[in-house]
C-alpha cells in the first residue's frame, strides 16, 4: 500500500514538474538562448524539471508527523514511508536524468557500477556499525529519568527534557 501511495505521490508531481518544464521552454525559449543556456527543450532538461518538482522534503515531514504526535500511528507510519519511497525514487530518476544529459565522455560501466558497489560496502560494513554504536553509546549517557526520542520509553510528541 505504501508503494502504491509513494509511486501516486511522484508520479502527478513529476508529471506537473514536466509540464512546466515544456511550457517554460516554448515560453521562455529566446531568455533561455539569451543567457546561454541552449538545453531548455531537451529530455534532460524536462524530466530534471519533473524531479525538482517531485521531491519532497523527508526531514520536514518527519519534524510534522512527529510533532502532531502521530509518528507511531498507521497514518504517521504511511506518510513517512511513502515520503522515503518517493525520495528514493525521485534521486534515482534524478541521477538517470543526470547521466543522460553528460556532454563530456565519462568513466567506463564498469568503474562506475565498481565505485558504486565500493561506497555501498563501506557504508554497510564501516558506517552502520559505528552508528549504532554511537546510538547505543548516547543512550546509555543519558540520565535514567531522559530516554532518548523514539525509544520505547519516550512518548511521541513530546521534546525531550
């Protein structure tokens, strides 16, 4: 259901984002070729419009959900994992709009994809575990009346002391 509501979420966005992007090229085509700017009718440029538009703000929609106190509630779980889905989705269509408009040669498929395989590994197996072991150092600072936000003692909604 969350994909479902994610993918409705970016798709109608993204589509109005792309309808902008058509309409500021027939629009303002000569201000565009003014300033330099000779891609304002590409496909790139288009779905880089669509993309902006689409992209939400994650942090902002967590802050909200958690300060109406909804953060543990079916509707507060939905909107966040509706929002991360649509995030995700955006950057990678993002990073495929990207690829398509580069003028200059790139590095070779396979460096990339192996640069790409490199960072996730480090994040997975260098990052991860020392963030956890930073989150569970911080909780185990804190004073026995504070528990840390989020954890099963605190009361969503609520800032901490």
């Amino acid at each position: 259901m969350d994909a479902v509501i994610a993918g409705g979420s970016l798709l109608l966005p993204m589509g109005m984002g792309m309808g902008v992007g058509v309409g500021a090229a027939l629009l303002f085509g000569r201000q565009f070729q003014a300033i330099g700017e000779s891609h304002h009718g590409t496909r790139s440029f288009i779905l880089f419009m669509g993309v902006v538009v689409s992209i939400t703000a994650l942090p902002v929609l967590a802050a909200i959900v958690r300060e109406r106190g909804i953060a543990g509630t079916t509707s507060g779980m939905t909107a966040t994992a509706a929002a991360a889905i649509m995030d995700v989705l955006a950057w990678l269509v993002l990073a495929a709009v990207l690829v398509g408009s580069a003028h200059a040669p790139g590095r070779p498929l396979a460096v990339t994809v192996a640069l790409v395989l490199a960072f996730t590994a480090a994040m997975l197996l260098v990052v991860r575990p020392v963030l956890g072991r930073l989150i569970r150092h911080r909780r185990a600072v804190l004073s026995p009346g504070i528990s840390a936000p989020g954890s099963p003692g605190s009361r969503p909604g609520t800032p901490p002391r």
